[in-house]
C-alpha cells in the first residue's frame, strides 16, 4: 500500500481546520510533532488567512459569554465560554486566532478559543501620579500581530483629566507575547477625549483596529477640537503617527435598511475601512456586487459586539502564567 509523503501530508493538513488537526494529533507522534511544529502553525495560518477560510464571527452577548457564527455558512453558530473568570468580558482586540480579553476587575488575558488554551497577563500599575486628577481615568487597548519580530502585541494608554485647567495626565505601554512583560513608551501627543462646554466626551470605541501592521484610533490633535483625527500606531517601530483623511478621497457607501444605517468608507492605498452602525439588525454586505443580505439568528440579541475571527494554532507563551 502507497504511502503519502511528508510534504504531501502537510500540504493536506493545511488546508484542515483546527478541529480537525486537533483530533489528527493522535494519528501518530509525526502527525503531532508536524501539528504542533512552528513551522506549520504558521503556513496553517497563511493559508486560512490567504484562502479566507476557517473565518468566524466572535459576537459578545451579554459580556459573559461568545457566539461563534461560521463564516462560510451563516446559519451556523455554537455558543463559547471564556475561561479564567466569572465577570462580564470585553473584547480587545482579535489577531491571528488568538482574543485579548479584559474583565470587571480589569484582569487581562489572551485566549485561543480552537486550542481553548488561555494566558494571564501580568498586572501594570498606572504610572503617574493621581494627584490633583478630578475624573476616573480613560483606558483604550489595541492587539495585533508584528511579523519582523514575530510577536503579538497590547497596548495600553491611559489618559486622566487634572484639575484647574490641567488637561491631561498620561501614559503609554506595550505588552510582548514573546517576552511576557510591559513596558512603557514614549507618551502620546493627542487626546482620547475632548472638553466641550463642562464636560469631557470619551472617544466611542476604545478598542484599535488593526490594518498594515498598524493599529488605529480616533483621537482628538486638542482638547477643544469637536473633529476627530486618525492616529495610527507602528507596532514594528513602536511609534504614533496621524493619517490624513482625505475629503472624498475614498469609496464612500451608504445605504438605509428599515431604519438601520451603515455608512462603509475605505481608503484604498492605505488599506483600511470605518464601519459605522445604528440600530440592532445584523446585515451581511458584498463589496463586489453591493448587495446587503438581511442575517438573522434567534440565539443573537438585540444588542452585541462583533470581531472577525480565524482559527488558528498560534500558542501563548508557555512561560506564562496559564
């Protein structure tokens, strides 16, 4: 009887889902070796990601526990439990397989839903000092992925307003996967949060998006300005810079489905787009032909979050506290 080669094998195995190569680990201790092989985790990865394959909806009901919808088959969901924790769980961010989650006690921790194997951050304290500070501090994360270094990366900036005019105390920090500790950065030169009249309006979504190894925020240049500005953050060079929005430089969609408005702008040198959406109804769009597709689910809410996922073999550092 022929035997597949090595290199046939894997060509094969690539293609799998994560499930699959889970269960396959017990073919033999070559298939587990090969599985669980540096090597392979990431032509896994290049090839789900290349091919948009073994791609999920992670939707956040309730902050306590994750809907997963197939990407390929819509209809398709399976309700999934976060681990390490009881409280409701935010979603900071979602890269390469891996979620970055935070809870009510502002605990942190990195978690591979396919490998259902999880990681707890270490703590950081906030560096400067809270003297003279008048309002509870505002914290905006961002995760992604840095391939020069080969390394997953959180950042952190924490802004507070002083008293007396004294806009803003503030610090930044990023977090390596590889080396499993903080470290603090130079600090930013924009503002979370603007004054306007007697109050302090927060920036609506605290989490980055990630795009061309980057991840972005919209921020305010001052503390009197009403218009938000894009800053993006090099995770290679570890530095802030702004981006320019062009006036209509850009694709613009919009479209309004039974009192439900999205309004969809993509830059196309950059490689980015904003998604904005009111109302509670999930719609599916095609780029191509601009067709929008009406989803519905009886296990989803009215209310929800919602990151793409891949499945992925991307392990935690095995160092870390599990």
């Amino acid at each position: 009887m022929a035997t597949l080669s090595h290199d046939l094998t894997i060509e094969i195995l690539r293609g799998l889902s994560v499930k699959d190569l889970l269960r396959f680990k017990c073919v033999s201790k070559l298939w587990c070796s090969s599985i669980d092989d540096p090597y392979f985790i990431k032509l896994h990865l290049s090839h789900s990601l290349k091919t948009n394959t073994n791609h999920s909806l992670i939707l956040r009901r309730w902050g306590y526990d994750f809907l997963s919808v197939n990407y390929d088959s819509l209809k398709t969901t399976q309700v999934i439990n976060p681990p390490l924790t009881n409280s409701p769980i935010k979603i900071l961010g979602s890269c390469n397989g891996l979620l970055a989650l935070i809870d009510d006690k502002d605990r942190i921790f990195l978690w591979n839903p396919s490998t259902r194997k999880s990681q707890v951050l270490p703590s950081t304290e906030i560096e400067f000092s809270s003297t003279s500070i008048s309002s509870a501090p505002s914290t905006y994360y961002g995760f992604g992925y840095e391939p020069i270094s080969d390394d997953h990366k959180l950042v952190r900036m924490v802004q507070s307003h002083g008293n007396n005019d004294e806009y803003f105390h503030s610090e930044a920090k990023v977090y390596s996967l590889r080396s499993n500790c903080w470290r603090r950065i130079k600090d930013v030169c924009f503002y979370l949060k603007f004054n306007r009249k007697f109050g302090f309006l927060a920036n609506n979504r605290k989490f980055g998006f990630l795009a061309n190894n980057a991840l972005h925020w919209m921020v305010f240049k001052t503390p009197q300005s009403d218009n938000r500005n894009l800053v993006g953050f090099n995770l290679g060079s570890e530095e802030f810079h702004f981006l320019e929005l062009p006036d209509f430089c850009l694709d613009k969609l919009f479209w309004e489905i039974n009192n439900f408005v999205v309004d969809v702008w993509i830059m196309k040198e950059y490689g980015w787009c904003n998604l904005r959406k009111r109302g509670g109804k999930f719609v599916w769009y095609d780029l191509g032909s601009q067709r929008v597709e009406n989803v519905g689910y009886r296990q989803i809410p009215t209310s929800f979050d919602v990151d793409l996922f891949v499945d992925s073999l991307v392990p935690l550092n095995s160092n870390a506290q599990q």
